[in-house]
C-alpha cells in the first residue's frame, strides 16, 4: 500500500501535510518541531522537553483548564512527546471536530503563555518525573549507556535534563529557545483520517499569516572526534543487575539501514527472536531481554538490554556475546529472515491502518527525510536483502571497537569489574 498525500507549503515554510483515508470517522493531528534534545547547549539540558510541557499550560486566550477541556470534552485527545532530533504536539478527535481542535493546538503553538508561576509549577511537576525515571534502573541503565556512546555530547544527555539543569530555568530561556528553535522551516501540520486538505491549509494559513519566515536550527554533528566510553559499572539499592549493551554505528541516510532493521528483529526485537529464546526460554536468566535500533541524521545505536540476577549477569553477557558471534559467523537462517521480514511488513501495515499511524509514518517521515517515504519503497527493500546481507552487516557493526557496556548493579552485587571488562572483549 503507499500513502495518498497531499502537501501544501505556505509562503513563510510551514509545510502542511494531509492523508485522507476513505471511511475514516476520525482523524490524527500532530504539530511537527524540528527541535529537540541535541539542539540543547549542556546549561540548559532538558529545556526542549520543558518547552513541551509548558505549551500545555495554557495560551494568551485559553487557562491549560480550558484547552483540555475544549479538547477532551469534544471527546478528543492530545498529548506531546520529545526526542532528540523533534518534538511533536498531537491530538485524536471525531473527524467534525477538526476545526475547533486545530484551532486550539495552533494557538498553544503560536502563543504559549510561560506564565512565571507555571513555570514554577511545572519545575515541580517535572522532578517528579526526574524521580520516577530514577526509580526505575532499567531506564537509567539506558542513559548510563547514552552518556557512554556519545560522550560529551548532546545526544549523550538525558532528554529530560537533570536536577540541576531543571532549577537553571526561567521564563525568560524558555521563551528564547522556543523563538531560536521553532522556526517555520522546521515545522509541519500532519493531518490523516477524514481531512479536507484545503480547508485545513486555508485555516492554518490564516492563522499563522503573521508568522514570518525563518531558517531551522544547526546542532553539532557526531564525529570521529566525540568520544566513546567502553565500560561502566554503578551501583544503586536495587534488586536486579541491569545490562545495556550499546554499539555505535551508521545514522538513518545508510543504506544498510533496512538491514538493520532486519537484524534487529533476529536479534532482539520480539520473542521468537534469538535474545529471548536463549536467555529467557532457554536458560531462564531474564524476565526481559531485548534489543532496539534507533538511527539519527549521522549516527545511531545498536542497543541490547537485560535484567537479570547478579549472580548470573557475567553468565548472560556470555550468553548475548555468543548470540552475537553466531550472527558474525553464520548469518540468520532463511527461515528467520523471512519471519523477520514478513514481521516488519505485517506490523508496518498495521500501524497505517489508524489515522494516528499515518499521521506519525508522515511526521517522522518528512523531518527525517524531507519527503513522505512510501511503505512500498521500504517493502521492495526489505524483499531485497538477503542472509549474507544480514550475516556481513551483524560483522560491520557488531565489533568491540564500536561497543559500549552499561551495567547498573545493586548495592550488594558482588561483580567484578575485570572478569566483565574480560568478557566484553572477546567480542
């Protein structure tokens, strides 16, 4: 299947983008930024991902009370999310109530109040949600590892901030970042479900008339010269030893990149995958045990993480190596290849069976390429690639030098840091 879409770019840059999908009752609305947290300097670490919070804390002309409200009582939803390289403001109504919805998420992105007293309150709100991620090794292992890939570099840095980044803010950065980053060359309307497109380009169109054109913003690349850190071993009062293997590779311009995919479901990504079978169905080591590939504009990673008693955590890293090796050497089996493949197929098309999938297939689609990528181009792609494909990119990437090692232990764990060190390098 490939998307109908149709795209309108208004005189100062905003693009608008609209897939209307026959039957549909509903539709998906996202306000697409292309700014996230690696266009953060260190000072201000966490500030896109504020931004994103205080756009919900009301307008010049509506309380956060009322923009709920108007929303939610139309029986509707909306929500954010931040990443590193965008951020995006959503919503899902009725189809009938597009104009009134639009007309709200335009007006928190044209004109977000930052009062001083919410800024204050959500400063709160914020560390609380700093604390439960804090509360939660699995995640921090994860960070722990980000830090180590990239080091001394944004994409290094927690997308939430820190404690002591969060207190450095003040109305005055907030409004400032959002003025320097959230330029029109860098924003995209995204519409799918029942959508009339140029009724939706007239009213976007006048309400951001005044908006005036403006290049998006630079951020630093990944280059040879950010280093890399191989190893690290925390502690912290919890009960499991949390794994985060990490190797840094290719960013999503690669060609390999459908490969890589591929490779990724063999590996970890579900539970007939190799990780899973062995650590968790085979030898009963881990509850949860996966892995996840996440690709930027210049670089990327290859994550595999697990949780697991520390007793048995030097005896399941041998377990992932030797799962790594055997894909070096060997390759997958057709027959996993061909699950794999129809596996990527099958829930890519799922997803684009909702109004909300289109829509988030055509955001992320357009600021990461430029254009809308049709589901067909990366079908063809897939049906491509074979089992030495597979087998010689698992030997590109999967080598010591590009690994990074995160373990995160309870206080009591008794592991030692040269017998890791020692496994880690038969890679």
């Amino acid at each position: 299947m490939n998307l109908t879409v149709q795209e309108t770019t208004l005189p100062n840059g905003i693009r608008i983008l609209s897939s209307a999908m026959p039957g549909a009752r509903s539709t998906a609305l996202g306000i697409w930024v292309g700014a996230g947290g690696r266009h953060e300097c260190r000072t201000l670490n966490g500030i896109s991902h504020f931004v994103e919070h205080m756009l919900f804390k009301g307008t010049t002309h509506r309380t956060a009370r009322e923009i709920t409200r108007a929303i939610e009582g139309r029986g509707g939803h909306c929500n954010a999310f931040t990443q590193e390289e965008n951020t995006c403001y959503y919503a899902r109504m009725a189809g009938h109530h597009l104009p009134e919805v639009m007309d709200i998420m335009t007006e928190m992105y044209l004109h977000p109040r930052f009062a001083a007293d919410d800024v204050v309150r959500e400063k709160g709100v914020i560390l609380e949600e700093l604390l439960m991620v804090n509360d939660q090794p699995e995640q921090l292992v994860h960070e722990m590892l980000a830090a180590m890939l990239w080091r001394n570099h944004e994409l290094g840095r927690p997308l939430t901030g820190t404690q002591e980044t969060l207190q450095r803010f003040t109305r005055e950065h907030l409004l400032n970042y959002k003025k320097k980053k959230y330029a029109p060359e860098n924003t995209v309307f995204v519409l799918a479900g029942k959508v009339d497109h140029q009724a939706c380009v007239a009213q976007i169109k006048n309400q951001l008339r005044h908006v005036r054109r403006k290049a998006a913003p630079n951020y630093r690349l990944v280059t040879a010269a950010v280093g890399q850190e191989p190893f690290r071993l925390s502690f912290k009062k919890i009960e499991q030893t949390q794994l985060a293997l990490g190797f840094r590779i290719f960013g999503r311009f690669d060609q390999r990149r459908h490969a890589l995919r591929l490779l990724n479901v063999i590996l970890g990504e579900n539970m007939s995958s190799r990780l899973f079978q062995s650590l968790r169905e085979e030898h009963g080591l881990a509850y949860a045990v996966s892995s996840s590939a996440q690709l930027f504009a210049e670089t990327g990673a290859l994550v595999i993480g697990a949780g697991v008693d520390s007793r048995r955590a030097e005896r399941s890293l041998e377990l992932i190596l030797r799962e790594l090796h055997q894909l070096k050497k060997t390759g997958p089996t057709g027959r996993e290849l061909n699950e794999a493949r129809e596996y990527v197929i099958g829930h890519m098309l799922l997803a684009l069976e909702s109004p909300a999938g289109h829509m988030h297939w055509m955001g992320e689609s357009i600021l990461n390429y430029g254009r809308v990528v049709q589901p067909e181009e990366i079908i063809a792609s897939m049906r491509g690639i074979t089992t030495g494909v597979i087998k010689n990119l698992a030997g590109e990437i999967l080598r010591r030098k590009n690994a990074s090692l995160a373990v995160l232990a309870g206080e009591d764990a008794n592991l030692r840091e040269t017998s890791l060190r020692k496994t880690l390098d038969t890679i």
